[in-house]
C-alpha cells in the first residue's frame, strides 16, 4: 500500500487484524442476522456490513471514530476507511 493517493489512515495500518471468530458480536447478543463481516484495524472487534440490518460496524465508527475496517470475509483482502471514504486492496 505504497500508493500516493492512500488516505493517511489506511497507510497507517502496518499489519491487517482479521477475526478468527466470523460473527458479528453485536448481531449474536441480539439475535440478528448479518450479511458481512468487517474487522476494525483499531480495536479489533469484528460487527457487520451496511447491507446487514443492524449496520453494526458503521454504527461502531460513529461511536468510536475508529476510521478504518478490513474485510473479514474469507478472500477478500481490502480496507475501507470511513474518514476519508476510501477502499484499498493489500
């Protein structure tokens, strides 16, 4: 992720934190389904998508202002930062 026009938030990220778990912890409390799951590279915790009902990770971001999210779905290998609203494969 060397590119020049990478948000500074995402540059930021020197190891990509991936779940071992693949749930949404906020939808297993509740009882809700999940669509996706995101992993925030601050704290770690693991919460759905947007196409998800409960847009647990987006609400997570609101709370915390943790910027920057990785895909934990198996394959996929890119971040979205919320911040800056820009997606980046590594």
């Amino acid at each position: 992720m060397k590119d020049q026009n990478i948000c500074q938030h995402i540059l930021a990220i020197k190891e990509v934190q991936l779940s071992e778990d693949h749930v949404c912890e906020e939808c297993v409390k509740q009882g809700t389904d999940w669509v996706h799951l995101r992993t925030c590279q601050t704290c770690g915790v693991t919460l759905c998508c947007d196409q998800s009902p409960e847009k647990h990770m987006t609400r997570h971001y609101h709370a915390k202002h943790h910027p920057v999210v990785a895909s934990a779905e198996p394959g996929e290998r890119w971040l979205w930062c919320y911040t800056d609203e820009q997606f980046a494969d590594y």
